[in-house]
C-alpha cells in the first residue's frame, strides 16, 4: 500500500489542480497531487485550442468586461468575484510566458496571450508543477476523502490504476478538489474523466452545492466525432436530411433551432460554407482535432455537408458545482478547498458558461486561491487520526456499474428531457433516479481492483443526476442554461439556490448577505 503524508493534497492534473499545487508549493507546502489520468493530457483543457478571459489592466476596459458579463450572466454573477478573477487571470497568464508559453505574435509583433493550446499549455503546466517539487501520482484516482474527528477534510484514499489497483492513502492538512465536472460519459471530447466524483466525496462529508440547474450545456459536434467547439459553428448553414436549408436568427441561437429538430429525431447537416477563405487555414490550425474525423471521412466541411448532432457537457461547460464561501475558495468542510469545474462559477459566469474563456479563467483564478488558502490553512496542521468517508459504490453488490451508467444517461442525455425541460418530465426522471440510487447504496455495485473506480464513478453520475434535476424543480422559470417549459425569466428570481445531501436530497434558497 502506497502511503504518503503532505500539507496539501490536490486531486485533479488539469489547468485547475495544476495552478492550485503550485500556488501550495509557492506557500512553500509540501503538495501531493493525484490525477485520475496522466496530469497534462487527461481532460477537455489538454485536448483542444482554449481561450481565455484576458484583459489588460485597463481600469476602463475591465470595468466595461465586467459590466458586460454581468449582464450575459442573467444577472447571477458577483461584480467583485469577476474582477477579481481578470485580475488574477492576467498575472497568471504573466507567469505562463515566463514559464516559455510561446505565444503567437500579432502583427504588431505583440503577444495574443487570449488564446492557449491545450496540449501546450497542460505540458508547460505539468512541467512546472514537478520542478516545483510537487509529488505527481498519475494514474491514482481518489475514492474517498479522510475526514477527521472534528469533520476536517485530511486527505484521501484511492487506487493505483497501473497497479492493478493497489490502494493509495495521502495524509495531508488540507485537500483541494480539482477532480472537473460531469459529462455523464455522453462522449464529448476530453471528458472520459469527469464523472463527478469530487462532487460525491464532498457531499459525504457535508459539502454544499449551487447552479446544479444550470447544467444542461449541450454543444454540437459532428455526428461521428466528439469535438465541441461552438465557436466554429458560427460560420455553418444548416440544413433538414432532404436539403432544405434551416432558416436560424444568428450563429449562436442555431443550436435552439437545431437541438428542437433533433429532438424531434429529424437528422441536421452543416456546412461551415460562412467561413472567409483566408480564415480556413487558420482554423484548422486553431482547432485540428475538429477536422481530423471529418478529413478521415473525406469531407471537406467547408464544401461538403456532415450530419450534426448534440452532445451533453452537464456540469464541465456548464456552471453547477460545490459552492465557495470565501475568497480562497474554501468550501463548507473545513480544510477542503474547490477549484475549477468542480466549483460553481456562478461567481464569474452567473447562469451562462461556456467552453473556455471565463472558465478558463476561472480554472486559473480559483486553482491560485484555493492552492493558497489550502496551504495555509494545512502546513503544520496537526495531524489527528483520521477515517476515509462514503458507500455509495464502494461496497461490491449485484449491480453492474455500466447498467448504473446507462439508467443514468437515459434520464440526462435526451434533449427532451434535459435541454426541454418540463415540470412533469423532471418528476418522472427524478422518481428513476432515486429509485436507482436506493439501489446503488443497498444493493450495492460490483467491482474490485481496478474495477472499484467505474463503480465508484456511476455512484457520482447518479448523485450529479438527482442534484442537477432538483435544483432545476426548484428554480421555477427559465434562466440561461435552465428552461423549463412554460416559465419565461421572471426578474424576481436573481438569487442562487444551493442543493445537497445523498439518501435525502435537498434545496434551498441562498441566504443574501446583508451589507454591515
């Protein structure tokens, strides 16, 4: 058994967990991180182009960027936050130049420092993150976080995927989740990895959630690839399985009027026919992998059509996850810290996200917070004895982990249900999933060795699925990424609602802070 001791333990290898361990090791903590994957190329960051909320420290500019985005957010962002994480994103991004990020040069001869390659950029990180002297475990996904007699996060236990499953414990003084989102295995690109685990092992040991009805991001991609990258889609026409040209009000309103007809199981064809010639190469070059299953194809997607379809991105574009109550993004548990995906960013991003831009940022912003205030809050911290938390999947049962999956998908992955929201189709998928879960946590999920981590990952799936849609029966009308059927956006409702608990789910409203 694989036993180690650390002030900070950070669970998750992309741009989130890696800004956190090197702000713990820059506090001068000692720092484990744990990766489910291979930290640097596991993940949707390591796996495409990204761009960034990047503005110069221009009082003026910063103000109308934070202005603007507020109101994209339908008014559920915080001022302060946003401003705080343009702040920190530029002195961040600072640091990647010095780290030999070679950013492309405009034609002025200046840096474009807006835009990264993920597969550049999680090399850079990676690379940095050892030379600081973190202890990288690849391959070792977290089951359980310790909690100690006062309930203080001090740690976790998992398993070594390489060795055949042998388990692994890291005593540490404070614990930063940076384990991403949920896709719910929907196949979108990079995200294999994000099931929600940090959500569950947070929950177990009291964490609270918030935005979870705000998670019903769909992208398109192409029907036989996986690449979601909207920002491609504005140059498209669209057009019925016939030919018949699909009349859409703008670029970013076609996915509406394309996921109803694909609801309606019509097939949808694009043709990025809109695009300037003399972008096309750059396009390519920006985002390859877009291109690579269509070229294997031979379709040339600025000529030819190829058949569309919509893909879940749950809680990894969209905004749900663990809520923050401070400025270190410390969670309710003591001593754990969220960053990245597996925090809400209704913060800087409100009831709308998207696939980079402000949650890149916010993955750069929040992984510097929490890594700090982890360290501080964990270096030199005493060590009490201390028990690994959660059931749910980790007792071996009757229950096959891919049948858990796919009762899961069913319920989150048609657009009838999850995009089109109705009271009554909510009901109904809730009353499927709690029945579920009354399974997973008596019946129990076979698995072990390796095999304990799919169990492990359905049991999150199906907690991510009960949250998501009780927060979304609980925001009564449409806002964002939530519409529910019938119920316009009503100005009244600007407040955030958190949800919780496992066996007995619950929401609430956000306490409003009071100004003193």
């Amino acid at each position: 058994m694989i036993e180690l001791d650390a002030d900070v333990l950070v669970l998750g290898g992309g741009p989130a967990g890696a800004w956190a361990a090197l702000a713990a090791a820059g506090e001068g903590a000692r720092v484990v991180l744990a990766d489910k994957g291979y930290c640097g190329t596991s993940g949707p960051t390591a796996s495409g182009g990204n761009n960034l909320w990047y503005v110069p420290p221009d009082q003026a500019a910063r103000e109308r960027a934070v202005d603007e985005r507020f109101e994209q957010s339908a008014r559920l962002a915080d001022r302060r936050w946003m401003a705080r994480v343009v702040d920190e994103t530029y002195r961040r991004v600072g640091d990647l130049a010095a780290f030999g990020y070679p950013f492309a040069i405009d034609d002025d001869g200046a840096e474009r420092r807006g835009s990264l390659q993920g597969p550049e950029y999680m090399k850079r990180m990676r690379r940095r993150v050892h030379r600081s002297g973190v202890t990288i475990l690849d391959h070792h996904p977290a089951l359980r976080l310790l909690v100690d007699g006062s309930g203080t996060a001090s740690g976790a236990s998992g398993l070594a995927r390489q060795k055949d499953g042998e388990a692994w414990t890291v005593r540490a003084g404070a614990v930063v989740l940076a384990t991403g989102g949920c896709a719910f295995l929907s196949g979108a690109f990079g995200t294999n990895v994000d099931t929600g685990d940090g959500h569950l092992m947070a929950a177990e040991l009291g964490a609270e959630l918030s935005g979870m009805e705000f998670s019903a991001a769909y992208a398109l991609s192409p029907a036989h690839g996986a690449h979601t990258k909207g920002l491609m889609m504005q140059f498209a026409t669209y057009s019925t399985e016939d030919g018949d040209r699909i009349d859409v009000p703008d670029p970013l309103g076609a996915r509406t009027r394309v996921a109803e007809l694909l609801a309606a199981g019509r097939k949808v064809f694009a043709r990025l026919d809109r695009a300037p010639a003399e972008l096309r190469g750059a396009m390519r070059a920006a985002q390859p992998n877009y291109f690579l299953p269509l070229d294997k194809a031979g379709i040339d997607p600025f000529r030819d059509r190829y058949e569309v379809r919509m893909v879940l991105e749950g809680t990894v574009r969209g905004t749900g996850g663990l809520r923050i109550t401070g400025d270190d993004c410390a969670t309710a548990v003591p001593g754990l810290y969220a960053a990245g995906d597996v925090a809400t960013r209704e913060p800087v991003s409100g009831a709308v996200s998207g696939g980079g831009a402000y949650n890149g940022a916010w993955a750069i912003s929040s992984g510097t917070w929490a890594g700090r205030g982890a360290a501080r809050f964990g270096t030199g911290r005493r060590r009490p004895r201390a028990a690994p938390a959660g059931r749910a999947g980790l007792r071996p049962g009757r229950l096959d982990a891919a049948e858990v999956v796919r009762a899961v998908q069913a319920e989150m992955l048609p657009l009838d249900r999850n995009l089109f929201r109705t009271r009554a189709g909510l009901r109904r998928s809730l009353a499927s999933l709690d029945a579920l879960w009354d399974r997973v946590t008596s019946e129990g999920v076979a698995g072990t060795g390796r095999e304990r981590l799919r169990a492990r990952s359905a049991a999150a799936m199906a907690a991510h699925a009960r949250w998501c849609y009780r927060a979304a029966l609980a925001r009564e009308e449409s806002r964002g990424l939530h519409r529910l059927e019938g119920l316009p956006t009503l100005p009244r409702f600007e407040h955030r609602l958190l949800t919780g608990g496992l066996d007995d789910p619950w929401t609430a409203a956000e306490p409003l802070e009071v100004p003193a």
